[in-house]
C-alpha cells in the first residue's frame, strides 16, 4: 500500500490540514464532569423527548387514562392480580373485548345494545349495567360528573380502584379481563 497525497491543491482541505496541525500542538484543558451530573441531565432530557413523543402519538389508548409519564404511585402494595386487571383496562386490551384477534372471530358487540364492546362501554355506557355502576361508582351519578376513563382508571379517580373491581365482579366479568 501507498499513501496519495489525492487532496493536495484543494483550497479547503489545505485549510484543514493547516488548523488541525496548529491544534496538535496546543494542550487542551479538560473539565470533567461529574458522572451524577451528566447522568440527572440526560436522564430529563431522555424524559422531555419521550413525554414528546408520547404527547403527539394520536394511537396511544393509555393517554387518555394517563398523561404523564410519571410513576403509576397506585400501583404500590397492590396484589398482582388486581395490578393486572387495572392495568389491561388502562390499555383497553382484555380477552373479553379483544379475545376474538387470537380465536380469529369477528370483533365482538355487546349482547344487550349491539354496540362495539369496548372497555370504555363496559364500564361507562351500556345500559345493562347502570344498576351495577349506580352501587359502585355512584358518586358520578350524585355530582353529575361526565364519565371519562381518567377519572375511573387513572392515578387519581373520584372512586377507588377497588370500586371498579367490584363493579366487574358485579357483572360477571372481572375474571374475563384477562
């Protein structure tokens, strides 16, 4: 192998040469940052770019239930099973409302109003189970409070999770969640 000088003449590229062989000779101070330092800013800016992204994804079912990306402070001391129904009624996704994509069938409606069976149905809309949410989640009815996933599943609800598992034990289907 042999080296060409194949840039020589190139009016920028001599330019180069000249101020990296000036720089070489310089001593450089370096200041070292602390690695705690560097690790809390990238940690907020890796968090500012995500609450971004998350804040501008249109598809996201959870955001409609949470937000912020902040620690689920909720989720603390709780059985897993619990844990885990709260959680895929979050994201919308249980074998009772989206059981049919793995058995193949058809997106399943509700039995009684023919309507799509969701989560959002389920627990704030059908008829068939008004009587069931009056004696769980009644304070909705007594403040006049408009129903909306947030204020039933997310970190702060007007009624306790546990109402919400009773009422889906009330009707038959906390143990179709999962």
């Amino acid at each position: 192998f042999c080296w060409v000088p194949s840039h020589m003449g190139i009016a920028g590229n001599e330019k180069a040469d000249r101020a990296a062989a000036t720089s070489a000779d310089r001593s450089v101070d370096i200041f070292a940052i602390p690695a705690a330092d560097y690790r809390a800013k990238l940690r907020r800016q890796i968090t500012k770019n995500w609450q971004e992204e998350w804040d501008t994804d249109t598809h996201n079912k959870l955001h409609a239930v949470k937000s912020t990306l902040t620690e689920w402070k909720s989720c603390r001391h709780r059985e897993r099973f619990y844990e885990v129904v709260l959680c895929r009624l979050r994201i919308g996704h249980t074998h009772l409302t989206h059981g049919h994509l793995l058995r193949g069938e058809e997106a399943h409606e509700c039995d009684f109003c023919s309507e799509p069976l969701t989560i959002l149905h389920i627990l704030l809309v059908c008829p068939k189970y008004e009587c069931e949410r009056h004696k769980h989640i009644a304070l909705f009815y007594h403040e006049h409070v408009p129903f909306h996933l947030m204020l039933l599943l997310g970190e702060e609800p007007l009624v306790p999770h546990t109402h919400v598992h009773e009422f889906l034990e009330g009707i038959l289907a906390l143990y179709t969640v999962f």
